[in-house]
C-alpha cells in the first residue's frame, strides 16, 4: 500500500478542565479530500492547529509522508506544504489584494511579479482576481478567494478548510467545489471542515468523526447520510426543529423609510428600509454578505442612532435610544461577529453575561454589581444551551466559536425579549446546536416575541420563516410569505428585484 500523505497516530492535546483531542489516529491519503466532523467543541479546532504548527501536542506522533513530522511553527509547517484557510479571514481592508498576500509570504517578490502570479494562479483555478483592488471593496466570497490563493501560491501538498463556505452564495459555493475537485486532480490533499453535511456528501472521499475529542468513527460520505453523519456526530438521535400554530399579535417594531449612511469607507449605505414585525412572527432577512445585514443590525439594536420616529416600538418612537435604554424595553440582538462585538474575548462568561443581562436580568443594584446573581445567569444558559465550557469563569476566548455562539445566543434568548434580532444565528454551529438554536427561536415567538432573523443560510431561514424579505446594496424586498417560496423567487429578491408584489402576511 502507498504511504499516506499525513498519518496521525495517538494525538493527545489537554488543557485545564478538558481533553481536546484523546489519543486521535487516522491517514489522509495523497489527493484525498478528507473530511473532519464532529459537534462544536469535538476538539477539530485543536487537531488541525497542531498540524499546522500553533499548538504543540501532548503525546502521539504525525508523519508527512512516512517521515516524522512535528512543526514547532506555522512557518515550519508551510514550508513542509501545509497551508491553511481559516474561518475567519486576516486580511487589512486598506491594503490591496496583492500587498495583503505578499504580508503572508517569508520572501515576497516584487509587486509587478507578484500582481502576475496573483492572476495566473486565480485564472488557472476559476477564482479571478484583481490583484490592486482593495480589500474593504470586496464582497465575502472574494475576500475568501484572496485567503485562497495566498496559500495556492505555496504550492500546498495539504489544503486546510475551516467552513469555507460559510459566507458563500451558492454559486460561489458551485465555483470553489470546481476549485477544489481541480486542486484534488493535481495530487493536493485536502482536509475539510464544515458543518453543512450535504456539501461533505458531494465533495469528500473520507470522513472521519469526532466526539469529545475522540475519533468514535469514519465513513465514506457519498454512502452515507446526512442524518446518520449527524447522528455519529452527536451520538444519539437528532432533534428537528418543530414549529407549532401560531397567532400573531400586533407589530411589535416598525421601519419606515428608513435611509443611515455607510458607517464607514467600507461599510454599506441603508436605502428608504421598510419592516415591519409582529409579535409572535419571525421575519427572515436573507442576502449575500456585506449588503447592508451589520448595518441593519445597529440600526435595530440602538447602536446606530436615527431619528426617533425612524425606529418605532409598539408605536412608540426609540430611534435615539441607545442598545442600553432598549434592552430595557425589551429590544436584544446577536451580532454576526461573535468574538469581539457579540462577547469580550478576554472576559469571563459570567462577566459577558453581565454586559447584556443587566438590566433585564437585575444584576445590579444602586451601582454595584451582583456578580453572584450574575453567576447563577451564566450557568443557567450553559444548562440550557449545552455550552461545553469547564465553567463559567472561563474566558470567551477559550471556547470553540460553535459554543461561543450557543452562549450568545442563549444569552439573549433567556431574558425573554419583546424583540429579537440576530444575525446569522447558526454560524459555524454544528447540524444538533443549529436544530436547538431554531428551536428557541421558534420557542420565543410561540410566547409572543418578535424576531428578526437576519441569515445567509436560506434553508435555515426557510425553516423557521414565517416571512422573508432580502438585503441587497442596503435595501431590503417587500416582505413575501416564506411558505411557498421558490428558489428562483428568492434568488430574484436576493439580486435586487426590490419592486416585487408584497404578498400579504
């Protein structure tokens, strides 16, 4: 038999109060696309970080074509043809295509030269690039291409993939599939993390499962299903959202008009958004990335200010309050970025919970902080949410980016709001955490709360929609009844057919 490209054998990673990785074996052979699965907190994270040279296993051994490989670095680790794309990009909006891939290289050339290679490279795998454009101009999907083609200029033997495709349109999702069976043509190896199980099916040869941190299976995806991949995942039976009749009551908030400017040079412009939400309803918001969702988002949270009557609550004006005197009235949301805007990196759990639950929670009183009071809130929404975290003094930072958003969402959820916002929900969560967050969405407009559900995952949003509307170039579709939506009739309203019938809802 030949010798795999990369052996894992007996990987073991610990960390105070949890096993990462227990004793992980498996190969990745030589122009395999290989998937990685496993629930958040399953420990792929840290097994594809010790690959690449930013953690140091405890114990066990790797070898790069039969030879002993242990990179104290992820410059040791490239030089060997290891390159990796992350979930979340490092790139400098200011700078151009070119100046921020050069920033990744040990000796870059010239920038005429490297301009060239850009194109050549980006042509030859159908992702085309204009190496001087700058960044902050780019969409999602461009922007990731960029990640892409800085590491297709090492000529990479092993291709890392950290939910590539959770900012891509499906067409952009079509184009990098077409990219990758090429790269898999050529002889490259690429190991594949997502969530989304379907793409796995399609595009993986092998897949291997981890639970807790240990490998508890492997499989061949084409035979395999969606569910029973799930279903190895989590080791039990997996829940689907259920969605009981509803009654709407009144609008709980509505938008009239409303036009903000961009926020920043690279922000996008709000254009005459009309919205309109009612107790007890979910309005889904879908769009390709970076057409106005961040934007939208601060401007219903408070942290964008508008006129008074821009913003209105059960009638009442709240366009020049800010997201403190909301909450207060039962206006919460979840941002998109998790680590740094939803929650502080460095702070604890318990303190994250403080800086949102405050005021509805009553964790202060006459100034001083009832931490706690402000504990006992942290720990009821690891309980409820399945946060797997040692304990709520643990920082932010320290959780795996699907727990992190169970938290943050479990956060705002638990406070009981009249008016829910958030963006992109399910972010990088894995197919049971996804089916729990809907599930308490759904749970809080059965008790009469309002939510918005601003997503570019459109079968999330399906799912739970009782109507949808699109952002594109900051403005947002007349509202239509999500039951019944084609694919065609959101791919329209997605692209901008803003003058579309409002179905009544």
């Amino acid at each position: 038999m030949s010798v795999p490209l990369l052996s894992l054998q007996g990987l073991t990673k610990a960390y105070p109060g949890v096993v990462a990785n227990d004793t992980v074996s498996f190969d990745i052979g030589e122009g395999e696309v290989h998937a990685l699965l496993g629930e958040n907190g399953a420990g792929k994270s840290t097994l594809v970080k010790m690959i690449y040279g930013l953690v140091k296993p405890d114990s066990g051994q790797m070898l790069l074509r039969g030879e002993p490989f242990a990179p104290a670095e992820p410059r040791a680790a490239r030089a060997d043809g290891i390159a990796m794309v992350f979930q979340h990009f490092s790139l400098f909006d200011a700078l151009n295509v070119a100046e921020n891939i050069a920033l990744g290289m040990e000796n870059p050339p010239e920038m005429r030269d490297l301009a060239a290679r850009i194109r050549e490279v980006s042509e030859t795998y159908g992702l085309p690039l204009d190496p001087f454009r700058t960044v902050g101009d780019l969409s999602a999907g461009e922007r990731q291409r960029v990640e892409i083609i800085r590491c297709l200029l090492q000529d990479p033997k092993l291709l890392i993939m950290d939910e590539p495709t959770s900012v891509l349109t499906p067409q952009e999702v079509d184009i990098l599939f077409e990219t990758l069976q090429k790269l898999r043509s050529e002889g490259t190896s690429i190991l594949y993390i997502s969530h989304k199980l379907e793409e796995i099916r399609t595009l993986c040869d092998h897949a291997t499962i981890l639970r807790l941190g240990k490998n508890v299976g492997e499989c061949t995806p084409a035979d395999t299903s969606a569910r029973d991949m799930a279903e190895m995942m989590v080791g039990s039976t997996l829940q689907t959202p259920q969605r009981g009749s509803r009654e709407f009551g009144p609008v709980a908030m509505d938008i009239s008009g409303l036009s903000v400017p961009a926020p920043s040079a690279f922000g996008t412009a709000l254009k005459n958004v009309h919205l309109t939400v009612r107790k007890g309803e979910i309005l889904g918001i879908g769009g390709v990335a970076g057409n106005g969702q961040d934007e939208l988002l601060g401007v219903l949270s408070g942290e964008t200010l508008t006129e008074a009557d821009a913003v209105k609550l059960h009638g009442q004006p709240i366009g020049k309050l800010g997201p403190t005197a909301r909450r207060k009235l039962g206006v919460l949301a979840a941002p998109e970025e998790r680590l740094g805007h939803a929650a502080a990196p460095d702070m604890s759990l318990t303190e994250n919970a403080m800086l949102t639950g405050s005021v509805r929670e009553g964790l202060e009183k006459n100034g001083f902080l009832d931490w706690g009071k402000t504990k006992d809130f942290a720990e009821r929404i690891i309980k409820a949410f399945d946060v797997r975290t040692p304990g709520p003094g643990n920082a932010a930072r320290s959780l795996s980016g699907g727990n992190l958003q169970k938290y943050v969402i479990g956060r705002e959820v638990l406070q009981n709001p009249e008016v829910l916002v958030v963006n992109q929900p399910t972010w990088g969560v894995d197919a049971a955490a996804a089916a729990a967050i809907r599930q308490s969405l759904l749970d809080l407009a059965a008790k009469g709360a309002a939510v918005i559900c601003i997503s570019q995952d459109l079968d999330e949003l399906m799912e739970i929609s009782d109507s949808f509307a699109a952002l594109n170039e900051g403005r947002l579709s007349a509202p239509r009844k999500a039951a019944g939506l084609t694919v065609d009739e959101i791919g329209l309203m997605m692209g901008g057919a803003h003058g579309m019938e409002v179905a009544h809802v």
